[in-house]
C-alpha cells in the first residue's frame, strides 16, 4: 500500500524517473524551491496539522526523526507514509544511523554496533553486512538517508563528541570502512552521509557546545583527515555533512559551514565532489553563538552549502527561509545558484527515491546470527586463550550479573589472575587491568587506551553477549 501511494504522489507532480529536472524547477515557485534546501526535525510522533500545512506551502527537502518521533516499527512506518503524502515531490527522511550509541531506529532486529567495533575488528565482510542489515532495516519502513556514517579519524583520543562514532585512528583502516559502508548502504537504496567535512577528530572540544579550532596543518590533512572523504566521494556518496568547527590553516575566519574556500574551492573543486552538500544542525552553539541564526543561514548557501539543517521549531525555521527569501530578493544570494542546488536535490531523489526497490526485512536469525558473529570475534581479537585464564572465579561490577558471578562493587587493587566482567572503570587501575582477563561491556571504552587489557568492547549488554562470555568461560576456565 505504502509504495502505491507513494508512485501516485509522485505522479501527480510529473516527478518520476526519466522526467526533465529543469522543467520541474521552472514549474516550483521561489518559495518551493527555496524549500527543498532545507531539512527539519519536526514534533510529535503524527503529522500534526502545522507541520502538514508547511510541507505544502514550502516543499520542504527532508526531514529527519529523532528517537521523541519513533513509537514503535508500525508508528514509524506510518508516520513516514503520512509525511510522504502530503508533498509532491517526495522528501529526504533521514536519522542519524551510526551504530553503538548514535542509533536512533531501534525497533528492527537489528542494533548494529559502534563504528569503532567494526575499526577494531577490521573485517570486510562484517562491516558490509552491518551496512546491508541497517540499509534495510532503514528502508523498509521508508526512511531513505541515512545520516552516516562518520568519516572522521579519531587522531585525538579525547574527543569525546566523535569517539567510538569513529572507525578508528588508522587513517587507512577508517577510509575503507566509510567506502565498504557508504557502498552497501546505497546498493540498498539508502543515501549515505560522510560527515563531518573536513574531519574534525582531531580536538577536544564539542560544536554543540562551543566553537573548536582545528591547529591541523593542511600538509597533514591531506595525508590524514581527507582520505576517508576521498574515498567517500569515489563511491560516489549522496551527501556530504559539514563541520562547525574553525580549520585555521584553510580558513583562518569561517567555520567549514560557512567557508567558500573549503566547500567551494577544496571540496567542490579539489576533491571533485558534485553530490550534495548539508549542514551539520545550524542551532549548535558553534554556529548560533558565533553568527546567529540568520546570518548563518544565508553564509551557508553562499559558502556551497546545498540543504541547510535546522533541529529547531517553526517559529525558527521560518526564520531561516524568510532570510533566505529576502537576500535572493535584494539578490545576495542569486537566483541562479538556489536552481543549481534545487537541481543538485532532485537529481539525488530521482536516482535513489525513485528506484522503487523492494527491501526485505532483516529477520531475527538474520540479526541475531551476525550480532553472534560480531561478538564472537570481538572476544578473539585479543587472541585470548585458555592458558590466559588461570582461574574460574569471574568477578563483575555489572548489578544483573550478581546471582551469576561474585558482584563487587569496588574491585580490589590487589585482584590478580581473574576474569572481570566490567561496564564501569571506575577505580580501575593499570595493574588490575594488566594482571587480570577484562571483558568491557560499555558502549564508551576505547580499547587504543588500555594496550595493557586483554579484552573486548560492546556496545551494551544483551543475551547474545551473555550466551557468548558463558560459552566461552566455560570452555576455557581452568578448573582449580
């Protein structure tokens, strides 16, 4: 039903596959056009009657959903098919899809896991069943852009904003996890997203919070930061996502958001990319604090920026398109750059939001049986064996694992040659972590600061975890 209601939508516009783009730019009002370079975050968990009202005056490009937006599978689905019906030229949906901590749609069979996992067992096969699994997942309740996955290199290990949402710090590692992922989310009919432009890995601070600036060279840049978006573009990815931060040694007085030296005459020019670029969300403190609401607005779209992103309510939104409107009346932004981006937009609709492409659910022996794999090798990939393990007594400061194993909150300095099922480090020095077999069940560990452990990273607990530790320390424990 879904699919027959979306084909005769489209078909009321004209906006099918082989139509001419211009011709339909021409037929859009300023305001229509205008639109489509915007995506939103709305409220509720049902096209309340404002938003529906919006989406028809202004056509607006996208929306993305947020975990207040998602119920349940049925809801979303739904949800999707009402916001599909009430514009004619269908929209971008999209949600923030990394894996780990950053998964928004929670209700299929499958959760994948932090990007970083996937660094760290650095297997071809596994990311690129991951990407299928999310694509498809994603896609059969309707969502089509997925805001993912992270092309930043994590050359700082006190960058807590990117983290485990990174692939790792290898650069070489990194670039051919974003390509595996980026081309198996599009072969399943989801937009891929690199983000964030040019690579902001390598400081401390947060674009949400504050403005960081980047002290990167572009010397070092070019060999490190750049390479996963290189690859990115050779798979020819659908979007690209921009930083907020300040690059000093490629623009010294703009954020990348707002630089025409980095997205017009690096990523445009230099590194050839002809898809879409989007803003990272314009209401972060980098960008609201710095240059205010507006102003940013219409920087962005001189800058080479294609859809603005605004998280925010009507009232802010409106905002945003009536300063837009105003500087291509008084013609600080031309007219004839707006129809460049529109047509940037529509062509990346008609190629992926078009294919009509079937995609099966992920079924739960599907997911459970890669989740098994996933953990299995995480487990491994210390080349942990039975002569690592001296004793059979398992000691946790997990709370549901009391009945089960010996539950001490404080674990002691002293504890030597034990298993150590562990969400917390808290107290935990380097002699413990050295002296004893740690399995890390935490969604926020990098394993890169603890060379001492041996030991693996989850993104949280679950019954395929436990089946997993059980086997394994049964097989394994030697008995005393």
């Amino acid at each position: 039903m879904k699919i027959v209601l979306f084909l005769i939508t489209i078909s009321v516009l004209g906006f099918q596959k082989n139509d001419s783009i211009d011709k339909i730019i021409e037929s859009m009002s300023i305001e229509e056009r205008v639109g489509q370079l915007f995506n939103i975050a709305i409220k509720g968990k049902t096209l309340l009657p404002e938003y529906e009202q919006f989406f028809k005056k202004y056509s607006i490009g996208g929306v993305t959903l947020f975990g207040y937006n998602m119920k349940n599978y049925k809801q979303v689905k739904l949800f999707i098919e009402e916001i599909q019906k009430s514009v004619k030229i269908p929209m971008f949906i999209s949600v923030d899809q990394e894996g780990g901590r950053i998964t928004r749609f929670k209700f299929g069979n499958f959760l994948p896991p932090s990007p970083y996992l996937l660094g760290v067992l650095d297997s071809d096969e596994i990311t690129k069943t991951v990407a299928e699994y999310v694509a498809r997942d994603l896609h059969v309740v309707g969502i089509n852009l997925n805001l993912a996955p992270v092309a930043d290199i994590l050359s700082n290990q006190k960058n807590h904003a990117i983290f485990d949402r990174s692939f790792g710090s290898n650069p070489s590692i990194v670039s051919k996890h974003v390509s595996i992922f980026i081309k198996e989310m599009q072969n399943n009919g989801v937009v891929a997203t690199a983000k964030h432009f040019p690579g902001q890995g390598d400081f401390s601070q947060d674009t949400h919070e504050t403005l960081p600036i980047s002290k990167t060279t572009e010397k070092t840049m070019l060999k490190r930061e750049w390479l996963p978006f290189k690859s990115a573009i050779k798979e020819d990815v659908g979007v690209i996502m921009t930083s907020h931060a300040i690059f000093g040694a490629l623009d010294p007085k703009y954020p990348s958001t707002l630089s025409e030296k980095i997205l017009k005459e690096l990523l445009r020019e230099k590194l050839k990319f002809n898809n879409l670029i989007f803003t990272d969300g314009l209401e972060m403190k980098a960008i609201l604090d710095t240059f205010g609401l507006e102003k940013a607005t219409i920087l962005a779209f001189n800058s080479g920026v294609d859809i603005v992103t605004i998280n925010w309510d009507l009232e802010n939104i409106q905002k945003a398109i009536d300063a837009t409107l105003k500087a291509i009346e008084s013609g600080e932004i031309k007219i004839e750059d707006i129809n460049k981006k529109v047509k940037r937009v529509l062509t990346i609709k008609q190629k992926y939001l078009l294919l009509n492409k079937k995609s099966q659910i992920v079924t739960k022996k599907e997911g459970d049986s890669i989740r098994r794999k996933i953990y299995t090798d995480a487990i491994m990939f210390r080349n942990l064996t039975e002569n690592d393990i001296k004793s059979c007594d398992i000691i946790t400061n997990i709370s549901s694992l009391k009945k089960k194993y010996s539950y001490e909150k404080t674990i002691s300095k002293d504890t030597k040659n034990r298993v150590l099922i562990l969400q917390s480090l808290k107290g935990i020095t380097k002699e413990t972590i050295s002296n004893n077999i740690i399995f890390f069940l935490a969604p926020k560990i990098l394993l890169d600061l603890y060379p001492e452990a041996k030991g693996i990273i989850f993104h949280n607990k679950n019954e395929i975890i436990d089946e997993i530790l059980d086997d394994f320390i049964e097989k394994n424990c030697k008995k005393e």
